[in-house]
C-alpha cells in the first residue's frame, strides 16, 4: 500500500501535467496561442490552432508581424462558433502600426480552431479600411465615404492608395455617387433578408420555442436598424453592417435544424449575395480610381 501511494505521489506532477496538455482551451485561448505563433513564424502551431491543414498555402496573411503585440477585445460565443475583437499594435503606438479586425472561431471535433479562411478575408479586408482612415487629411470626399470589406493584396492597396491621392473633383464625385448607389442595393438587400425571417416567424410559428421565437424577432429589429443606418452612408454604418451580418449568419447557424433547414439556404445565398455586392463595389471604386 505504502509503494502505491509514493507511486502515485510520484507519478501525480505528471499526470497533471498531462491534464493541462489535454484540457480543451478556450475560445480567447486559442486565439492567443495562435496569433503568437504567427507572430513567431510557427507555421507548425498555426496549422494545429486553425482550420488550415496545408502548409504551402500558408503566406503569414501576407503581413510582416515582427514586433506586434497582440490584445483582445469583446468575445462572442454562440454554439459551434466564435468571434473576437482582435487589435494589434507595435510599442510607438502609431497609427501606421495599428491593425484591428475580428478573429473567427469554429469548433472542430470538440476543440477550437481558428476559421483561416475568413479570418484571412478579415485581415485583408480592414486593410483597406485602415488605408482610407489615414486618407481623410486629403479632403476627398472619397476619404469620408469609401469602406471595404472585400478581399485585396497589399500590392494592389499601396497602388490604390497612390491613385485615390491623385483623384479630381469630378472622379471624388464618381466615387461617393458610386457608394451612394450601392448602399441604396444593400438597403434592398437586408429589405429582403428581412422579409425572408419575417416568413420564416409566421410559417413555424407552431414549431419555433419562445426563445427562438425572441431571437429571430431581435435580429430583424437589428437589420432594420442596419438599414436605417445606411440610408446615410459612411465608413462606419457599411462597415457595421457588413459585420452584423457575419454575425447574425452565425446565430441564425446553431438554431434548430429541423424548423429553419429549408430556410438556411436561402439565407446562406442572400449573405452570399450580400458580399458579393460589397466586393462589385470596391471594384468599381478601383476602376475610377484608375482613371
């Protein structure tokens, strides 16, 4: 008896040890230890904390991270799915070394992994964002109308930001005539998403809980706030509203199958088409800026 017990007293550093190793970590966890291994050049841990599975195509977000520091912001859980406010800074505290964006979270086989795919359009797209807010000592009306969340290289930014430099009045006017106008199909967009919960409320009425029944109702009341907002353009009301819907996408996922599955697609295509108008928009932007 006396053996098993120094055994034990022994072996017991260990086995807790190893139960700290295996312990599953948390969402905000996870995202430490994985932006840290970014930032350290680890490609070995940020592929066993993210969803990326193949080395080669692991570029570093295309970004050097050599002396940034990593802090977080407010953490959103809502069943499968994670989201965190995540702001990056260098010790001058300059706004030139300044990245903020959101990290996404996806539980995998009972462990949390970081969503690569749309974490990496994340980073990439507030680059943009980032570039046009050290715009607005310019005085063009682009620098105070112009957002983006859409996927850009850097390369194609630094050209982009020389060239909105060099823009005249005429093309200024073109650019915020272009935002207006796709802020106007936005509005019409979230219109219809809208509608297609509202439906949703009405046809499962009898199968949906109360709770679900709160939830669906406090999401419209949100895409009509989005809606309102963006009857009057700006950096922030698009930039908001892009990432509600992100957001909303994700609660509407870990509600019940079996009532919303004949709904899903067709919210899944409409934040599809969503994106897709955002993107058209950056688009056309770049397009006057090159001429």
């Amino acid at each position: 008896m006396k053996k098993h017990f120094l055994l034990f007293f022994y072996l017991l550093p260990s086995l807790l040890l190893l139960s700290a190793c295996t312990a599953e970590k948390t969402p905000q966890e996870v995202a430490q230890v994985f932006w840290e291994s970014v930032i350290n050049n680890d490609t070995d841990e940020v592929l066993r904390y993210s969803t990326l599975t193949d080395a080669t195509k692991y570029d570093g977000f295309s970004k050097d991270w050599n002396g940034f520091q990593p802090s977080w912001g407010r953490v959103i859980i809502e069943g499968e799915r994670a989201n965190i406010v995540s702001e990056f800074s260098k010790p001058d505290n300059t706004n030139s070394h300044s990245r903020k964006f959101i990290t996404y979270l996806i539980r995998q086989n009972e462990e949390w992994k970081v969503d690569y795919a749309r974490t990496h359009e994340e980073v990439h797209g507030n680059v943009l964002t980032n570039l046009l807010g050290r715009l607005d000592q310019l005085g063009s009306n682009i620098a105070t109308q112009l957002s983006s969340t859409a996927k850009h290289l850097d390369a194609d930014l630094k050209r982009l930001s020389g060239e909105l430099e060099k823009l005249s009045d005429s093309l200024s006017q073109q650019a915020t005539q272009s935002v207006n106008k796709y802020a106007e199909i936005l509005r019409k967009s979230i219109k219809e998403f809208e509608e297609s919960l509202e439906r949703a409320l009405k046809e499962q009425d009898k199968n949906l809980s109360d709770d679900e029944k709160r939830e669906l109702n406090g999401i419209i009341a949100e895409l009509n706030k989005d809606r309102e907002n963006l009857s009057q353009p700006s950096i922030q009301s698009i930039s908001d509203s892009r990432k509600n819907v992100h957001l909303v996408q994700q609660r509407l996922e870990v509600m019940d199958n079996d009532v919303t599955k004949n709904y899903k697609d067709e919210w899944n295509d409409w934040e599809l088409k969503f994106e897709t108008n955002v993107n058209k928009m950056l688009e056309e932007l770049s397009d006057i800026a090159k001429r």
